[in-house]
C-alpha cells in the first residue's frame, strides 16, 4: 500500500470503449507494468535498476495512467540534470523527459497531453530552467505533441539513437510556467 499522497488519484475524464482512464503516482508495484507499456511501444529499453532509481528519487513527476481493469496504459518519467552553462559559470538545472507511452489501442484520446500536464507541474517544483528532451526526427506524433506544449527544437544530436537514427534535441524554458 502506498501512503494518501502516493495513490493519489486524478480523475481525467478520458473514455473510451474500453472504460475511462485514471492517472496515479506510479509505485514499485507499477514498475512491471511500466515496463511492458515500454518494451511494446519504443525501442529504447532501461534496465529495472534505471526505473526504480527514477522512482526513488522523482517519484512526484513518474506517473502512469490506468484503465478501469487497473492495467497500466501509459507512463511518463523525468528526472533532473545539472549541467555547466556553456556561455557562464552558471549551472542550469534540466528537467529532462526521459520516457512517455501510451498503448496504441489508448493513443489520440488526450492521454499523453494528460500525463504531460500533470508531470510538468510537479518536476518544475526542483527549480528547473528548462524541460528538455530528445525524439527521433521521424516521429510525428510525439513531434507534435511536445510542439504543442511550447517545445521548440534548439538542435539535432546526430546518430542519437542505436540505430543510427537522429535526434531533435528539444526544449521549453520553465520561467515561463512559475
Ligand atoms: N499524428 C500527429 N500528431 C499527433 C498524433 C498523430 N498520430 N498523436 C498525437 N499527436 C499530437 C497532436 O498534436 C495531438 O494534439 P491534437 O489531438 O489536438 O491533434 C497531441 O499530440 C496530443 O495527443 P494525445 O492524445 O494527448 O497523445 P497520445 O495520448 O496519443 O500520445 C504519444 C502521444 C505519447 C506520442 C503516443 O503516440 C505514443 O505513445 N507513441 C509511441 C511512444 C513514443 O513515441 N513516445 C515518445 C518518445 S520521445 C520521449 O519519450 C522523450
Ligand atoms: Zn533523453
């Protein structure tokens, strides 16, 4: 049993024939689901070690989103990244998207805006200047998405991915959400 604050539910409204969707704080009973959520829809795989690390320590931001069954249907996890500023001795503070997915069968009906928006409020808590994250030039729909919450591509981080394939480097300053 997780504590009040960790099972907190957040009731979406997002239906569709098969029940309505919730989004929770994921916790270490979630992780399996999480990951099967992964290994079905995205390439890039993290061992069991990555996901619980990302939920001892950001566990506000990790959130997964559950069907009427409770099966998991989507995630999405952040984590935090100190980096030297490149033009002052400043350190910024990047709130970095590591992983958002949503099963196909549950894709359009407003799940990832969902998790985005809920995620977004709780990692900007750190102090963060910026949201960061990276997605392969061809993926439309996550392009679009990310487009749509203010993200604008600063770079492209070429052979990013196993595969060979490029990265758009993309990010959104977080001063404008305080
Ligand atoms: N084509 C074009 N735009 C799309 C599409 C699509 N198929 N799907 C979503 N979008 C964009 C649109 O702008 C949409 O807004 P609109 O409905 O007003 O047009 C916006 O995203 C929001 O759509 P949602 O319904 O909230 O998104 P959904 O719940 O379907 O999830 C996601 C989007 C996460 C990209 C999903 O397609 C997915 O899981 N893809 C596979 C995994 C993946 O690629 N994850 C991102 C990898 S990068 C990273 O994790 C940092
Ligand atoms: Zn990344």
């Amino acid at each position: 049993m997780g504590t009040d604050k960790e099972s907190r539910i957040n009731q979406t409204g997002i239906t569709n024939d098969s029940g309505s969707i919730l989004i929770k704080r994921c916790t270490s009973e979630d992780l399996e689901g999480v990951i099967s959520v992964n290994e079905k829809e995205l390439p890039e795989d993290y061992p069991y070690f990555f996901y619980k690390s990302i939920l001892d320590n950001y566990n506000e931001s990790f959130l997964v989103a559950l069907n009427t069954k409770g099966r998991i249907v989507g995630y999405i996890m952040w984590r935090v990244e100190k980096v030297p500023a490149k033009d002052s001795l400043k350190i910024l503070n990047k709130g970095h998207l590591v992983s958002i997915a949503i099963l196909k069968k549950w894709r359009k009906f407003g799940i990832a805006t969902a998790l985005l928006t809920e995620s977004m409020k709780e990692i900007v808590k750190h102090g963060i200047d910026e949201y960061v994250l990276e997605v392969r030039v061809s993926n439309y729909p996550a392009i679009n998405l990310y487009k749509k919450f203010g993200f604008l591509t600063k770079n492209i981080k070429y052979r990013y991915y196993r595969d060979g394939e490029n990265a758009y480097y993309m990010i959104k300053k977080a001063i404008e959400d305080l």
